[in-house]
C-alpha cells in the first residue's frame, strides 16, 4: 500500500537546506578548522588547533569573533528557511537563500564553499514550494440578474 505524502517536494528540499545550515553552523561553532605550527627561536615546532567559534564566546584570549558571528548568521538564516518551508512561506525561504548565497560569494576563498550546499538548497525550496495563498477576492458578491 503507497501513500502520498502531504509535504511537498519543496517543504522536503527547505527541511534539508536548514538541517544542513543548521550542522554547518555547530560545525564552524565547535570544531577546528584546520591545523597549525607555532614554531619557537630555536626551531623547535609545536601543532596548535585551528580556529574554533566558540572560543571568542568563552573569553579566549586572542580568539577572532569572525567565526562565531559567522556561525549564528548562518544558523539564523538556516532557521528562518526552515521555518519558511515548513509553513511554505516562500518569501522566507527567498531571504534566507539570497542571505546564504550572498555569503557563498563573498565568503569564496573561506567558508564560502562550505555555505553553498545549503544556499543551494534553499534556492531549489524557493523555486519548488507550491503556492498556498488562494486567489485574490473583493469581498464583494456577484448581483445576480
């Protein structure tokens, strides 16, 4: 037995592009991007972990607030999207597109590429999300003849 589903196709493509916001944005928050060297006067080099966004929340010294500004732009407008699809509000799941988009190309040689899956996924919603406002009416009744 097969039942059709009551989401729509473009409900589905926004829940994903906000779930994946949404881990995008924990992922920039809490782990290190990448590795380093901290080298001394003698040569000697030690690893140091990468960049994380919460560090600048936590206080530590010398850590940027890039990333963690970055990550709650990110989650916002991952969730704005997602509520829009589900409550098929296409103009918010617009916004959150062209948001996360604008990001994708500014961002390019950063976290501009980690951001288009789901910039990406929010412009598919915005093409596919059925409109669900009815017609537009008067108010006003036909006089019948």
């Amino acid at each position: 037995m097969s039942s059709k589903s009551r989401v729509s196709r473009g409900t589905s493509v926004g829940l994903l592009g906000s779930g994946v916001g949404v881990l995008l944005s924990l992922v920039i928050m809490f782990l290190p991007l990448g590795t380093g060297e901290v080298c001394t006067i003698g040569g000697e080099c030690t690893p140091v972990q990468g960049a994380v966004g919460i560090d600048y929340l936590l206080g530590v010294e010398g850590a940027e607030p890039i990333l963690f500004f970055w990550s709650v732009f990110i989650l916002g407008f991952a969730l704005l999207g997602g509520y829009g699809a589900w409550r098929e509000r296409r103009i918010l799941v617009w916004v959150a597109a062209i948001a996360l988009l604008a990001l994708t190309v500014f961002g390019l040689a950063s976290i501009g590429l980690l951001v288009a899956p789901a910039a990406l996924l929010f412009l598919l919603a915005g093409f596919w999300l059925r409109e669900t406002q009815p017609p537009s009416t008067t108010g006003r009744s036909i006089p019948r003849s």
